[in-house]
C-alpha cells in the first residue's frame, strides 16, 4: 500500500461521490463526513461496501445475513451474528484485487481505520470512475454500431436502385431494338467511310504535299533563270560597249544571242505552261479542300458524336466503378456485418448460457431459500420452544430466588440468634476462666500454707 497506482482523495470528495453514485434515499442524506473521520464507523463502512458490491454485482445487502445452513452445523443460529460480516469479507476480498488492493483484512470491517479507510475508498472510487467510462465507451460503440448498420442498409438501398437504374440504362426496350440496330449499323457503315475518306485525304495531301514541292523547286528555278537573264542583259550591254566593229564577230555573237532568247523564250513558254498546269492544280486543290472542309465537317460532327458516346461510356465506367466501389464496400460491410453477428452470435450465445446457468443459480437459490426458509421455520419452532423452557426455567429460577431468599432471611434469624447464644457463652467461659484462676490462685496459696506447716 505504501506505493498505490491510484489517486486518494479526501474525505469531503470521497463522501459527495459516494453520496451521489452509490447511496440513495435516506442513506445518502445520513451518510457524512463524522462516518468516516475521525474514526470511522464500522457499520457505516460495512454499509457502504454492501451497497458498492449490491452496484456492481447485484448482490443484495439482505443476501449476506443468510445462512448457509447444512446438516452438520448443530447450533445455527450462533451464526447469524458473524455471517453478514464474513459475507462482505470474502466478497471484498474478491474485489478489491481489481481495485489494486491486496492486504483487505476482516479490521478493515470490524476496527477500520481512517488513513486505510479512506485509501480503500479511493480505490474503490477509482474503478467506479473507470468502470463508468469503460460503459461509455462501450455505449458509444453500441450506438455506433447501430448506426453503420443503418448507413449499411441505406447503401444497400441505394445500391439497390442504383442497379435498377443501370439495368434500365443498359437495357434497351423492344420498340427501339430495331432503331437501336440502325443506327449501330449507320454508325458502323459512318466509321468505315471515314476511314476510306481519312485514307483519300491522306493521299491527296501527300500528292499535295509533292506538287508544292515540285512548285517550290520550279520557282527556284525561275529565279535562277532570272538571276541568269538578268546577268546576260549585263554582259549584253557589257558587251555592246566592247563590240568589235568586225561583221561576223557580231553575227555569230547576234546568233548566240538569238539561239540564248530563244532557248529563254522556249524556258519562259515552258514555265507559262507549268505554271497554267499549276493554276489548275491549286483550283483543283480549293475544291478538293472544299471537299475536305467538308468531310472535316462531317468528321467533327462524328467526333462530337465519339466524344458524347466517350462521355457517355465514362459516365458508364464511372459508374461501373462507382458500382464496383459501392460493391467492394459493400463486401467490407457484409464481412464485418458478418462478423458482427458472429460477435453478436457468441454474445447471444453467451448469454443465453449465462441466463441458463442464472437460471439453474436461480433455481438452486430458489431451492436453497426454501430450504433455508424451511430450516428458519423449524429453527423459529426450536425457538420458541427453546423461548417457553427459558420461560419455565426463568420461572423456576424465581420460585428458588424467592426460597433462597427466604431461607437467607431465616438464616438471617438464626445466624443472629447464634450470635446471641456465642456472646452469651462466651461470657459465661470468661467468667468460669476467672473463675478457675480465682480457685487455682486459692489453691496454690493453700499448698504454699501447707507446705510451710510441713
């Protein structure tokens, strides 16, 4: 005890708690501080352990004055007096080890003491209060649990209609099938078209592609012409500025400057035509782009179309995956409702056990009582019987009182007389020695006169 686990408290604190969680009536407005200081009292003490055992184990204050009577007890009532207290003994003595109290001895009872007193009080008040905040908790769980198996059955619920509901999505009723078949066959015909069409188009922009190519090149080569006439006027006229005044250097030099234009003219027509072939090749081209614009239109219209069917088939996912999560937790619920009623299943079980085994206690005390009862009976009987030879001895004993009182009156009388007859005689034997001296004296003076004579 000298290194305790658990607060002690004061007196005033431990009389308010006991006063409001464990007395009631008129013994919680009598119950005060004079019971436990400065020395306790000990039927105050053994009232306040019977109620905290009748608190905690139902064990009624009335049960621990009966008395187990058996066959080879001869005198029971002798222990009427010690069975209420030897009761909360060794029911304390059972308990108070929970409390962490180990020395509880019968002085406890009988002599407390206030220091002890008080500290077992304070064990005792720290395990109601644990026991009481041990209830609440396993109260807030009860209610917990109630309330998930509420949540539990209104996931249910809910999953319930939700699979009505994608039933009823997913399902399609026999007036549209025929629609519903058309129009996935003119999705199927529209998807293959476009692919032919995305095919064409790829094509024509390759072709496309190759002609800006072959018009890029083209035109380098125009300018290149240019660049190149341009430098041959230059040397033309560099060359007017040397000319020889000799005919035939002019000549062959106007001939090569004819054969020069005309192969330049013969490039320029050249060019004209490619450049006609590639006016027609572009007006070609705005109208395949028209027609591209167009089934670009068309494609954007279907990728609009793909991108609601997407939406919609995400939505489905997502609602698959909703399902599927609702599902799982619903698995989750099902194994710890599962568990649950196993728990429940165990505890009902237990407990059925428990009410049987309370019932056969009941029984057995029931049967017990009666034979209690039944021997209370016959022990009142014996009482009585018992109460009416006390009575008669009791009466006896006072015939002789009143005769020992008589003859000690009488003895009185005669003691008294005797002592009258004592001192009489006493007297008379004093004065018959007196007497006998008086003579003796005579006597010795006699011999002594005869003595002399002789």
């Amino acid at each position: 005890m000298s290194e305790n686990t658990f607060p002690l408290h004061s007196a005033d604190a431990i009389v308010n708690f006991y006063r409001t969680e464990v007395l009631t009536g008129q013994e919680a407005k009598h119950f005060t501080k004079s019971d436990l200081t400065p020395a306790p009292k000990p039927e105050a003490v053994q009232t306040l352990y019977m109620r905290v055992l009748h608190l905690l184990y139902r064990f009624r204050p009335e049960c621990h004055s009966m008395v187990p009577l058996m066959e080879n007890i001869q005198y029971p009532e002798y222990h009427e007096g010690a069975t209420a207290i030897m009761s909360v003994y060794i029911r304390m003595q059972q308990f108070l080890p929970m409390c962490l109290v180990y020395d509880f001895s019968l002085n406890d009872l009988l002599s407390p003491k206030k220091q002890r007193t008080l500290t077992i009080l304070s064990a005792i008040m720290n395990f109601l209060h644990f026991r009481k905040q041990r209830m609440e908790i396993a109260l807030e769980k009860q209610a917990k649990f109630r309330s998930d198996m509420d949540r539990l059955q209104a996931y249910k619920k809910g999953i319930l209609e939700a699979e009505k509901k994608i039933e009823i999505l997913t399902t399609i009723p026999p007036e549209q099938q025929a629609e519903a078949d058309e129009l996935a066959a003119a999705l199927a015909e529209l998807q293959t078209n476009t692919m032919h069409e995305c095919q064409e188009v790829n094509a024509k922009n390759d072709i496309i592609a190759e002609l800006k190519t072959n018009n890029a090149e083209k035109n380098q080569k125009l300018t290149q012409l240019k660049v190149d006439v341009s430098n041959l006027k230059e040397d033309i006229s560099k060359l007017k500025s040397q000319i020889v005044e000799s005919p035939e250097e002019l000549k062959s030099q106007m001939e090569k400057m004819r054969e020069n234009v005309k192969n330049i003219k013969t490039s320029i027509e050249d060019t004209d035509e490619r450049v006609v072939e590639l006016q027609n090749m572009v007006q070609n081209m705005t109208h395949t782009e028209a027609e591209i614009q167009q089934m670009s239109n068309l494609l954007q219209d279907l990728e609009s179309s793909m991108n609601n069917t997407k939406q919609r088939q995400e939505e489905h996912q997502e609602l698959m995956a909703q399902y599927e999560k609702k599902q799982k937790e619903l698995k989750n619920l099902c194994i710890e409702e599962g568990q649950l009623k196993r728990a429940l299943a165990m505890k009902l079980d237990k407990e059925s056990k428990q009410n049987i085994r309370r019932q056969k206690k009941r029984e057995m005390k029931e049967q017990h009582v009666q034979e209690v009862l039944g021997q209370c009976n016959q022990i009142h009987q014996k009482r009585e019987e018992m109460a009416e030879k006390i009575q008669e001895i009791s009466s006896e004993t006072q015939q002789l009182k009143a005769k020992i009182q008589s003859l000690r009156d009488v003895c009185s009388k005669e003691t008294e007389r005797a002592q009258a007859l004592y001192d009489n005689l006493s007297t008379s034997i004093d004065e018959l020695h007196r007497r006998i001296e008086l003579h003796v004296v005579d006597l010795q003076r006699d011999v002594t006169k005869m003595s002399a004579n002789f």
